[in-house]
C-alpha cells in the first residue's frame, strides 16, 4: 500500500510539473524590425484581411494584423 502512494504521488506530481511547464510556454514571432512577440498557446482562430488564420489575437496583432475576425470553434 504504502508502494502504491509513493507511486501515486510522484504520478502526481509529474503530471502538475507538465502543466505547469505547457501552461508558461508561449509563442514567439519575430520581425526583422521588432523585439520578438510572446503569445499564450490558446487556440481562438482569427481570419486576418490578408487571407491568412491565425491561431489567435495575439499573434494576428504580432504579425501587424487589425480588424481580423474571429472563428467559431466547433
């Protein structure tokens, strides 16, 4: 029994380790002519006047995007 706590806790604690590093990453987009952009992994597409979807606000706004709209999530 004890065996299976020690198991069950370094389980757990594995696991909230992994969140903790996925949940502090972040994206990053670079231009040539600005400090590099750091955007939450958060999917919330945006479609962009240029044609082109971005996973979300963030990183449309880092690669100079506006009046991008939003799209729905099924």
């Amino acid at each position: 029994m004890k065996r299976f706590l020690a198991v069950a806790v370094l389980m757990l604690s594995v696991f909230a380790l992994a969140v903790t590093f996925l949940g502090t990453m972040a994206v990053t987009s670079t231009d040539a002519y600005a400090a590099p952009c750091r955007c939450p992994l958060v999917y919330s597409p945006v479609l962009c006047p240029n044609g082109k979807t971005y996973s979300n606000l963030c990183l449309a706004k880092c690669n100079h995007q506006t009046n991008c709209t939003p799209l729905p999530v099924f």
